[in-house]
C-alpha cells in the first residue's frame, strides 16, 4: 500500500477480515454501549461529525496501539508506536512505483543532495531491501537504517 497525495493505492484489492467500534461519550452512555469496542473520550472526528478517518483494526491490541499513536487533539499519528506487526500485512511484494518518486522527493529535501545522487540511493536501497526489510528495519532498528541510507549517501557522492 503507498500513501500518495492522501489517496491510498493498493497492491491487490483491499477486504476487511475484521472491524470494531469506536465511540465518543453520548454512544457509550446509551443502550448499545455494551455493542462497543472502545470508548474514546476526545475522538479523531471533527465537531461538525466529518470524520478525519475511521479505524477497522483486527483485534483489541492492535487497536489499543493505533489509538495509542493518535495525538490529544487528533491531528498527529506517531506510526512508530504501532510496531511492525501491525502494519506488515500491508506491505506490498514489491515496491510501488509510486515509491520512486517520494524517495527521491524527499530525498531532495537535504540540500547537499541532487537528483543524481538522491536516484542512486534509491537503486541502492531496492538493490540491498525488499519492501518488507525495508520497513521491518525501519521499525525495529531504526539506528540501523539511518547508518545504512547515510552509507549509500556517501557512495553515491563519491561516483
């Protein structure tokens, strides 16, 4: 799955094996109450009820790791506290080409970096990852991957 723009793109057709509720106070205090997974006392939506985005997670831990990550006000989600278990059965087999593009966009972002350079970082990364070591090493071992990406830097540089 790659996030572009705010549009999601997937691999392969997406399917919900699972779902819960979550529900703000006036829903937990009425007769359904008992019908709910979680109560959430300041929610991810909006006054006006426009949601910012809905949550269907597996299970109750998985669940309690995402709701975990989303900031007091909602406007912020640490991804980094929900651990790879959770996101690995997102990763797509191979990396997107959609993928390309953001690397090298953001690679573009350190200013002692051109195009050239910010390109064979990229050949490199896809050379030495797959998309599921990639971001396993991300969220496991992220001292790890720094080194490694500012090693390919160094490499690239000096060609």
């Amino acid at each position: 799955m790659v996030n572009c723009n705010g549009s999601f793109i997937f691999e392969h057709k997406p399917r919900i094996s699972a779902f819960a509720s979550i529900v703000g106070k006036k829903e937990a205090q009425g007769p359904l109450r008992e019908d709910f997974d979680q109560y959430m006392s300041n929610p991810i939506w909006n006054t006006d009820n426009s949601f910012k985005g809905r949550l269907y997670i597996g299970d109750k831990e998985a669940m309690a790791k995402v709701l975990g990550s989303v900031s007091a006000d909602g406007s912020n989600v640490d991804i980094s506290k929900w651990g790879f278990g959770v996101v690995e059965p997102c990763l797509p087999k191979d990396f997107p080409a959609e993928m390309d593009g953001a690397f090298v966009k953001e690679c573009l972002k350190q200013k002692d970096l051109d195009k050239q350079v910010c390109t064979c970082m990229l050949k490199s990364v896809k050379k030495d990852y797959t998309v599921h070591s990639l971001i396993k090493t991300a969220f496991e071992d992220r001292k790890k991957l720094e080194m490694d990406i500012t090693l390919k830097a160094a490499q690239c540089l000096a060609k």
